[in-house]
C-alpha cells in the first residue's frame, strides 16, 4: 500500500464537489424529462413528431438509470451519510451502516450503471432503423439484460465470505474508521471482485458498443450527427475502461486516505461524463431537433384532414430518430 496522509478538509472538499456534480446531473435529468413529456404531448397533435417520439419509452428508462444512478451515489459519501442520512435513521446499528456501502454497489455496479449503458446501447442501435421493436420486449429485454451481473454482485456482495477465502481486499466493501471523538464512521470501498464482474461487463459491452457505432456511422452521412456519434463513442470507450482501472487502482489504499477519495471522484466522473454525454446526444439533442424542424416550417405545421385526423407537413423525417 502507498501512504499517503489523511487530509479531512480535502476529503470534504471531494465529497462536496461530487454532491455538486450529482446536483447538475439530477437538473439535466430533470430536464430530459420534461423534453421527454414535452414531445410526447406534442406528438398526438401532429403525426411527423410520432416517428421522433417512437423512442420516448427508451429514452425515459435511460434518463431513469442514470437518475437511478446519481441518487444511489450519494450512499457511498460520507458527508451525505452524517449529515442528512443517520439524522433521520439515528437507530442504525454499525452493521446496517455498513450495508448501506453494500447496497450501494450492488445498485449502482449492479443494475443503474449497467442499465444506463445497455439502454444506451440500444438506443444507438435501434436510432438508424426504419422500423422500432415492441416497447415492452424491448424494455424486458434491457432489464434481462442487467439480471446476471446484478444476481452476481447480489452473491459476491452479500454471500462470497460466507464460501469463499480470498484476502480483504477482495471483499473489503466498507471500513471502519475511527475519528478524535471517539466515533466510529463507515467508509464504503470497491471490492475487486466487484470490479472484476464490472469489469467483464464492460469489456463485453464495449465490444458490443464498438460493433453498433461503426453500424451507425456506416448509416450516417450527415456531418453534424458524425460529429455527435463520434463524441458519443469517446465518452463510452474512454469512461468505462478509465472507471474500472481506477476503481481496481483504489484497492490500494483503504477509504480513509487522502488517495482514495481522489480516485473515487475519478471513478465518479468518468461515469457522470458518460452519463451527461448520453442524455444531451441521445434525449436532448434529438428532441430538440425535432421540435425545431416542426417549427420550422412556416407556421401551422399538422392540420386536420377531412376524415378529423392530424396529417403533417410534410411527411415523416426518418433521420429525426438518428442521434
């Protein structure tokens, strides 16, 4: 192990910094949504914005994930812990505390940033199709897809020490902190088997990714959307492997050093750029698009035909769906 001393005010300070990133997360997401909703009302009084709001059900479950995500990252803060958590459950015995930490990675590492990227992956899958699957197979679909690695860290989370002996640092999900006021604080940790489930997930959704993005760009020849495709790509492929390297490197040090909170924020941020990346490409920027392209053209857009249903003008924009 490095040492590397204890700095309590920079410790703050990260976890400061991540509540505020978790904060701009929450807004964008909250934004998402109300584009989401706002194209959704749009599209029943006009048939074009149907064909842009085929994918609103995809991407409301990504805007989710990651809301999911960001909420379930507070667990892990030990700032957020002290000061809003323990005052309302102030009977929380030491052991239920430290399964907070345990909580804490199975959703996250388990199911909400599985979920987001698989949903991610669909979503730039299906984005060049003229024709969309069944919403409800689909969404099955990307849940079955999260069930093995969440049934896995489920496992080796709560249930491989019981079976299995490895050395702490494999299994180490929380640590005992002791303070100058004699009280005892739970620190939340990355077990490496965690991060080598996570890691084989992200190794076989990057090839997964890899194989849909050059599909895509194949399909695409407008410059800007390249542009968004590409940015897209390098946020995934760069985020996920940095994320598990750092979060194997983190073994190194026990939570409460300096070090190891440095690389916790690491680990955070390369998730919330992929998360922030995904929902401005593939929520905001599409919607926005085609709200603009119905705006723009010329005044009344959809009007009634002789039979009372909405037609548009002019037709269907396939490429609206594009990212």
């Amino acid at each position: 192990m490095f040492f590397i001393p204890a700095l309590p005010f920079i410790d703050s300070a990260i976890d400061f910094a991540t509540i505020s990133f978790i904060a701009i997360l929450l807004f964008l997401s909250l934004f998402s949504i109300c584009f989401i909703f706002h194209l959704r009302f749009k599209s029943r009084r006009c048939r074009h914005l149907q064909n842009f709001n085929s994918l609103w059900t995809f991407r409301f479950l990504f805007v989710f994930f990651i809301t999911s995500w960001a909420l379930t990252e507070l667990l892990r803060l030990p700032y957020f812990r002290r000061s809003y958590f323990y005052p309302l459950l102030p009977q929380l015995t030491l052991p239920q505390r430290a399964n907070l930490c345990k909580v804490h990675l199975v959703l996250s590492l388990g199911f909400f940033e599985p979920g987001f990227l698989v949903t991610l992956l669909f979503l730039l899958e299906v984005s060049v199709k003229k024709t969309h699957p069944r919403s409800f197979f689909s969404v099955f679909f990307v849940l079955d897809s999260c069930l093995p690695i969440f049934l896995l860290q489920v496992y080796f989370v709560f249930f491989q020490g019981r079976e299995i002996r490895l050395p702490e640092l494999f299994h180490r999900s929380w640590f005992l902190c002791w303070n100058s006021h004699d009280h005892n604080t739970v620190l939340c940790a990355y077990p490496l088997l965690s991060t080598i489930l996570f890691g084989v997930f992200g190794a076989v959704f990057t090839l997964s990714f890899l194989f849909s993005f050059w599909r895509v760009v194949s399909h695409v020849i407008n410059k800007a959307l390249r542009v968004r495709i590409f940015a897209l790509a390098l946020a995934v492929i760069i985020g996920l492997p940095l994320q598990i390297l750092f979060m194997g490197l983190s073994v190194f040090w026990t939570p409460d050093k300096t070090a190891f909170d440095g690389i916790a924020l690491i680990v955070f941020l390369t998730t919330f750029t992929c998360a922030v990346v995904g929902e401005g490409i593939l929520v905001i920027k599409p919607i926005a698009d085609s709200l603009a392209a119905r705006g723009g053209e010329g005044g009344e857009s959809c009007r009634v035909n002789s039979h009372g249903e909405m037609s548009s003008l002019p037709g269907s924009m396939q490429e609206g769906n594009v990212v």
